[in-house]
C-alpha cells in the first residue's frame, strides 16, 4: 500500500551555518563538515517545486544551510527537506534570540 501525506512546517532560516565536504572550503561564515551531521534519513520528505525555490531563496538571504522550527533543525538535500542533529545547531538557535523568544511565545 502507498499513500501520500502532508506535513506543515513553519521554517526560519538560522545562523551563518554552511555544510563544506572539507576544512578547506572557501565558504565564508560558520563551517560544518557534513560528515559531522547526523541526517535521520527516515525524516526525509519530498517538496514540490514552488516550496523547493522558496526555501532556497530564504536560505540564501539568511547565508544558511540551515533550517529550525523552534524545536528541530532541517537542511535541503536534493528536492527534500532532511531533520539533521548537530551540537552546534541548539547554540545558534539561542544566538538568534529574537527567533527563540518568538517560538518559546516570550515574545
């Protein structure tokens, strides 16, 4: 049996974080080496174009690979959006305060 679900998000691009293969990439900002990441594969969902194009838009104004929605972290990997874990991830959620505030309902 297939069927097809829908999930809704309600995303925000974080931090300066860029995912890099190596320590010599030239991407500037805070530098993750993908390998370090975990990726929860079985969290992966297909996206359809117009949320893809989207998505990419507010992550290259942000200057992020990643995504939170207050609670977990997400990145884009080929046409899907990916929950990802990382140390790293919780202290930038807590340096953009104004996000945190918002999402704790703070604010």
């Amino acid at each position: 049996m297939r069927f097809t679900a829908t999930r809704v998000f309600s995303l925000e691009a974080i931090g300066d974080i860029a995912f890099v293969f190596n320590t010599k990439s030239r991407r500037k900002g805070k530098r993750i080496i993908i390998g370090d990441v975990s990726i929860l594969y079985e969290t992966k969902m297909t996206i359809d174009e117009p949320t893809y194009k989207g998505l990419l838009k507010m992550m290259k104004l942000k200057g992020s690979d990643l995504l939170t929605d207050g609670r977990n972290f997400y990145t884009i990997l080929h046409q899907e959006i990916v929950q990802i874990k990382h140390d790293q991830f919780i202290k930038e959620l807590e340096l953009d305060r104004e996000l945190f505030l918002t999402r704790q309902g703070l604010n």
